[in-house]
C-alpha cells in the first residue's frame, strides 16, 4: 500500500460527512434515548375518543374495590382523555381497602430502572370529588420492594378543579424492573392525567438518557437527520409525524400512533428535542418532513400548500427571529437563540410516488424563495444520473448483504463530479449476513465507508441506519446500538462507525494498492488533528474481508525523514474468532476494537491484516 503523505497533496473531506440518523423506531426514542419513564402518559394511546387505550397503565384492585375507565374530562384542548378511578372500597366501613391501596400503576417501556440515590421528578395533573389521600411510589420487583414514595393529600376542595403536582422521589434501592404506581385507601372518584416520571441526572437536564446521549457523542457525529425514515412517511398520512402537535409545554401534545413501527409515543422527544439534541451533540440539524406522501395515501399537488407552510412555519419555528410568530414559541420553549437547521429533506424513499415530483417543486421552491441558504434534499438517487429536478443533495439508501456492501465501495466512482452531491443516509448490511448484528456486517459497511471516504468529493454525508433498537421491540435488525432499560452496548457496525469520526474535516490522502488479495482488501488513508489531544495524525485504514491473513508494506511517500513518532502511534483492530460473531448484554464488548501500541514506525511498515478485520493505523506526526 503507497500512501502519499505528502501534505501538499490530499483533499479536503467534507467537515460534514460523518453523522447519525435518528428515527423514532425500535423505540429508540419513546422508552430508548427520550429519559421519560412513563409510557402513554396521558393515557391517548387509543386515540381521542373514549374508551381509550390506558396500556400498560394496570389496575391494581378488583372489581368490588375500584372501576377504572377513561373519560373526556382533561384540562387540556388537544389530548381531552383522562384516567377516571372510582374507588369503592375505604379505610373504615363494610368495604374496607386492601392495606396496599388501590389504584394503577404503569410498568413504563418494559420496567422503569430505577438506581439508588437518584432522584425522580414525578409530575402529574389530579383531580378529586372527596378530599384526597394519594400516595405516588417508585415500586421495584426484587424483595425490597418500595423504593421512594410520597403521599399527596388535601381537601376536596383543593382538588375540585384539576391541580398540577409536582413530588420528586429518591430511591432508595435498585430496581431496573420498577413501576410507578398510585394508590389509595379512601373512598371517591379521583382523576388522573399528563403524569411524568423523569429521572433528574439526563444529559444537561435536557431529557437525554445519559449513557446512550455518550454513546452517540463518541461518535462525533457532524449532523443528526430526524425523526426518520418511514416515521416521517408513516403507513397513512393521518398518522404521520407533524412537528406542530410536538411543540409547546409536554402535557399539551396530543401523542400519535407511529403506524409503520406500530407504537404509540406521547412526543416527549418532539421536534424541539430534536433540534436540542443536535446542539448538545454539536451536530447539525437535518430535518425530514412529510412532503403530502404516505406508504399509503397521498396529497394532490394542487393542495399540497398547507403543508408547505407547515413546513415553512417549521423552519421559522428553528431559526425564526424570537418575537417571529414560530420562533416565539421556541423562545418560550427556553430556546431564544435559533438553532443552526441549514438542511432538510423533502420526504423519505418517496421519489417514484406518483405525487412526490409536483409535491417537492413546490416545497423546493417556497423553501428556496424564503430561505436561500437552507440546503433542499432530494429522495431521488442521482449517482447514475442527473436528477431532473434542482435539489442541493439527494439521498441514497442501501440495504444488502455483506458481498454486495462491500463491493459498493466503488459505487460513486464513475458518479459526475457535476451535479448535487450524495446524502447516503441510510445504509447497512441486513438479512442472514447481518443477524442482529455481525462482525460480517460491520466488515462489509467498513468496506463501503472507506469507499465513500474516497469518493467524499462527490457525497456530503453519510449516516447508518437504523441507530437505536430496544431490546424489548425489535422491529428492525440490525441496528448500530441495543439498550434495554439500564445496559447498552454498540454492535460492530456502531464500532465501525468510529474508525470514522474524525474522518470529517480531515484530509484525505491518495492511496495505491497493489495486492494479491486487492478484491477482499480495501484501505484509504487521512491526515487529521486529534479532537481528542490536538495532535497530529496519519491515520490508514485497512479492511480485509477476505479470509486469510494479508502481509502489507505500507510506504509513506512525501514524508520528512524522523517524522512520525513511535510513542503515541498505535494500531487498532476490529476481528473476532468467528465472521457472525455478535455483541450481546452479557458480552458487551465480544467485537470490539482493541488498540495496541505500534512497536516501530517509519516510511515502511510491514505489517501483517488478520483475516476478516478492520484496522486502522494511527502514526503520530512530529
Ligand atoms: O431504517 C429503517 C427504514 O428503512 C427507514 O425507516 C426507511 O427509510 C428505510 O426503508
């Protein structure tokens, strides 16, 4: 392998071309990234009209000591359902309560963790016919049971019109199998709805569940396309994600049915959230909206204009003055300052619907004519011909398997060098080479990033999918990161992935290969400064995704002689003892990279590939 490292020699790698792709799927939001621990928290999840669906709110208490049922009677316009427990048991008379209580409880997404010593702020909205003696409690499954509680009590009179209460509770114990439940021993009808259970320490108190918000920061992601995919789309538009009805104070979002991964989110992680969180990751914002076009149904072009305002107000909503109509509502949401949104997309996978083409002229230009700088994303592939509509980028997806991944390295090589460049915003190994995640996968997405790194003149951006799945819901296999309520762990391809991040903004070197195995091998070589120690590196990537070992001289041609320092450069392998080998709870980290200390480094290296790996170099600079 010639690397010429020369620095006068090289091109600039876009700053933006390694990123994520969050779409609310697997539950990566609801019960995943979004730290609420209560699940349809104001008890919609059947939809407005009563009787609603209260799932997984459990009643606790029978027949003869409490009826539970939904009604219409909230304070809140836009979600009218609420919880109505009539409690026919008492403390004192021929209907005495169980000594627990009765009342209901909700389990959360699969069981609430809750850690001890931490604090859980609990919220909830309350009403009451008789004065009220409520006791709110943190209950795990293991033997000690309760773990934080208060008791909420007053008069009738304090609870006749509905009362916000707020208690925070401190655990006591652990339990990552807990619920929060509701009870009470005295006799009367009491209201309940808009209840929240949020654990104090997320990310910046943002609502970030903490150690998932690291995993994705470790990646250093240079932009976060939200919130999907076929979430954006949804099966029917009536079901299709609509930024205006997750905005504004959380218990007045009506929640909505995602029809495609089939669950129900409250829109705790709304588009607010989602901008928040590009911010916090430092990554910039690039915003999918529904363009009028469904799996299923779809808006004639001549009345597609009321939801290209929607999203016209969405961009204002952003990064609209604070005293703007939308961007006083983000103002009042805590956020004065715009948030940096300098792209969107127009749909998801929807070039070919028969609307789609009209529909995207018309949102193309009203966004262009508004906004000249926002940058407009196309769904149609134009890496082998030119597009025939303006758009600033196009989004490419692929799903295969590993042969053909890998093979795809070569994909935008004959691509024009002209038109608007490649969005490959999703693309990942699937099927029985990709299990639930395989080191085979990973090889072969390793394999087509190194591609896409040399082709970076022609692709802007580059991001895997799907990011998150819940071990509780997989609806989609594999995914870059599996959690459950209290462990995660990143598969292959999420450790492939970091072999890249500070790929962006780098330079990327020219590299030759000759080799007897040049069809299994694959390597592309970057100069860049360390985020980490501001220091700079040669870094070679390698991946042989063939199955023997490869001798490799490595010449670096350019350098000044002494240049690169032996302490500090280090080798970084990602193999395993079996190409399907995956990452699992009880072994986290079985395909995962280890780094290594070089034991010389010069203008050659001769080193030895193992089979089935990803390598990578890092040669510290002078
Ligand atoms: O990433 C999973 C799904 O794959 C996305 O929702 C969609 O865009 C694609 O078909």
């Amino acid at each position: 392998l010639v690397v010429d490292a020369s620095n006068a020699i090289g091109r600039p790698i876009p700053e933006t071309l390694f990123g994520i792709f969050f779409e609310e799927i697997n539950h990566a939001g609801a019960g995943g990234l979004w730290a609420e621990l209560v699940s349809n928290r104001g008890f919609e999840a059947g939809g407005p009209n009563t009787p609603s669906n209260i799932d997984p709110w459990t009643i606790i208490g029978n027949e003869s000591s409490i009826i539970v049922e939904t009604d219409r009677t909230s304070c809140f316009d836009r979600n009218k359902v609420a919880l109505r427990l009539e409690v026919l048991c008492d403390s004192e008379g021929d209907n005495i309560c169980p000594a627990e209580g009765v009342g209901v409880y909700n389990p959360g997404f699969w069981g609430m963790n809750i850690e001890q010593g931490k604090k859980y702020k609990v919220i909830f909205y309350v009403r009451s016919t008789e004065s009220l003696n409520l006791t709110v409690s943190l209950i795990g499954q293991s033997s000690v049971g309760n773990l934080a509680s208060s008791t909420i009590t007053g008069n009738a009179a304090d609870f006749s019109n509905w009362t916000k209460k707020e208690t925070l509770l401190v655990a006591k114990a652990t339990d990552h199998n807990s619920r929060l439940q509701f009870t009470t021993t005295t006799k009367g009808v009491i209201w309940l709805d808009q209840v929240s259970a949020m654990p104090l320490d997320t990310y910046k108190g943002h609502g970030f569940r903490t150690e998932l918000f690291e995993m994705l920061s470790d990646l250093k992601p240079k932009f976060i396309r939200f919130p999907g995919g076929c979430f954006v789309e949804g099966e029917w538009l009536r079901n299709a994600f609509r930024w205006k009805a997750t905005v504004g104070p959380w218990e007045e979002r009506p929640g909505h049915f995602g029809d495609v991964w089939m669950y129900w989110t409250d829109d705790g992680l709304g588009y607010f959230e989602f901008l928040q969180l590009a911010e916090d990751l430092g990554a910039l914002p690039i915003w999918v909206f529904n363009n009028g076009v469904s799996h299923n149904d779809e808006v004639d072009t001549s009345v597609v204009l009321p939801l290209v305002q929607e999203a016209l107000d969405g961009i204002e909503f952003a990064r609209g003055d604070p005293t703007s109509k939308w961007g006083s509502l983000r103002a009042a949401m805590g956020h004065p300052e715009p948030f940096d949104l300098r792209y969107v997309a127009v749909g998801n996978e929807d070039c070919g619907k028969p609307k789609y083409q009209g529909n995207y002229l018309k949102f193309y230009h009203a966004i262009r004519s508004a906004y000249p700088d926002i940058q407009i994303i196309s769904n149609c592939d134009g890496s082998s011909r030119p597009l025939d509509h303006p758009a600033d980028m196009y989004d490419y997806h692929v799903y295969t398997n590993a042969n053909d991944m890998f093979s795809r390295a070569n994909a935008f090589d004959r691509t024009s060098r002209n038109g608007p460049k490649a969005f490959v915003s999703e693309y990942a190994v699937t099927g029985k080479d990709a299990g639930t995640g395989s080191l085979l996968a990973a090889l072969a997405e390793a394999g087509f990033l190194i591609g896409l790194e040399k082709n970076s003149d022609v692709i802007e951006m580059v991001s895997y999918a799907p990011l998150f799945v819940n071990a509780n819901d997989r609806r989609w296999n594999p995914d870059a990161i599996v959690f459950n309520s209290f462990q995660a762990y990143g598969t292959p391809s999420y450790w492939v992935q970091l072999f890249f991040s500070e790929s962006s903004g780098a330079t990327l070197l020219n590299t030759s290969l000759q080799s007897n195995s040049s069809n299994s091998v694959i390597a592309s070589a970057i100069t860049f400064q360390s985020s980490v120690d501001k220091k700079n590196y040669i870094r070679i990537k390698v991946v042989n995704f063939g199955t023997s070992a490869v001798n490799l001289k490595i010449s670096l041609e350019g350098l000044e002689p002494d240049s690169l320092q032996l302490s500090g450069s280090t080798r970084t392998v990602l193999t395993s003892g079996n190409v399907m080998d995956e990452n699992s709870f009880s072994q986290p980290r079985k395909v995962a990279p280890i780094q290594s200390r070089l034991q010389n480094v010069g203008k050659d290296l001769n080193v030895t590939i193992p089979p089935r790996s990803f390598t990578s170099f890092d040669l510290l600079k002078e």
